[in-house]
C-alpha cells in the first residue's frame, strides 16, 4: 500500500512537471504572436483582417422599445452575472492545466508511436530499448516545439532590433530556457523512478 502511493505520488509530480512544460510552452505561442502582432497590423493584409472597412451602405434600423428594469432587480442581475463570471472563469483555470496536460501529451504519444517504426526501420526491437526510445522521442518533440516557437524570434531582422525588440527576443530565450528545464527535469525523474512514459503527460 505504501509502495502504491509513493508511485501515485512520483507520476503526480511528473504530471505537474509535464503540465508546467505544456503551460510554458502555450505561453511560448502567445508571445510569438505578441511579438509579431504590431508588424501583422501594420502591413495591408493584417488590417483588412483585423480591422475590416465599415460598410459604406447605411442601414436605418428603428431601436427596439427599451424595457425599464427596477434598479433592484437589475443590481440582483448584475451580481448573479458576475458570480456566474468568475465562477467559470475559476473552473476553467482549475481545469485548464489537466485538460492543456492530457491534450498535449496525447499528441505527443501518438507521434512518438508513428515515428518510431520509421526510425527503427521497422525492425524487431526488445520491449525495454523501445522504452528507452518512446521516451527520448518524446523528450525530442517537446524541445523542438518549443526550440520553434523561438526561431522567429532570432530571426528577427537586424534593423528591427531596437530596445523593444530585444526585450522581446530575451523574454523569448527565458522562456525557451523555463520549458526545456521543466521538460528535462521530468524527463531525469523519469528515468531515475522508472516509470513509464505512458502514465505521465
């Protein structure tokens, strides 16, 4: 019994290092697009996506009978919605890691599965060295997605990089270094517990 809940606790702790790396990695995405946001919404393309030319047909609408709401009954509507609000937006936070964790390391395995016939040339390989190699691929996949989403940043081009930008391509590299740490030392745990790659994100 004692033994089962020292595993349930050490695939709890890989867990939450994969869900750390999963979460650093989104955060990765979103400062990509941060980065990129002001050179998208400056080019012709960018603006006729994100900010459309109003149309130039003038549409007389009549505005519909406005209702008067007590003041009462409107302050007890304004509360309820904004319990409502923060109490799902509590939930999705509570929920987001396990559901970014499981979504992510899904992915992960079955990429790991299809490429490793390709890369063992669909030869017979002991159930132990096919362990080892699910795991490293994995390992490989992790740090490439996030090795990836920093490339655009170092390949920024040289005039563009004035003091906004470099702060930009530091903030990038720090948190390249966040994930390929929480990745690697998941990774180190792993192999020092023995535990299989399936039962962690």
């Amino acid at each position: 019994m004692e033994k089962a809940s020292v595993s349930n606790g050490k695939i709890l702790t890989l867990k939450t290092l994969g869900v750390l790396g999963y979460l650093a990695l989104t955060v990765q995405m979103l400062w990509l697009v941060v980065a990129y946001l002001p050179d998208i919404m400056a080019s012709d393309a960018g603006r006729s996506i994100l900010l459309p030319e109003p149309l130039s047909q003038h549409i007389t609408t009549t505005p519909p009978p406005q209702l008067e709401i007590p003041s009462s009954v409107a302050i007890v509507i304004a509360i309820i919605t904004v319990i409502g609000i923060v109490g799902i937006t509590l939930f999705s936070l509570y929920r987001l890691p396990s559901t970014i964790g499981k979504a992510a390391s899904k992915t992960v395995h079955k990429t790991s599965d299809l490429l490793l016939p390709t890369l063992t040339h669909h030869k017979k390989i002991p159930k132990k060295r096919l362990f080892v190699l699910n795991r490293r691929i994995e390992l490989i996949l992790k740090l490439s997605v996030s090795l990836l989403l920093t490339l655009p940043l170092l390949l920024m081009p040289v005039t563009q990089l004035y003091l906004s930008s470099l702060a930009i391509l530091y903030i990038g590299l720090f948190l390249l270094t966040v994930t390929t740490a929480w990745f690697l030392i998941q990774f180190a745990l792993a192999i020092i517990w023995k535990i299989d790659h399936k039962l962690y994100w």
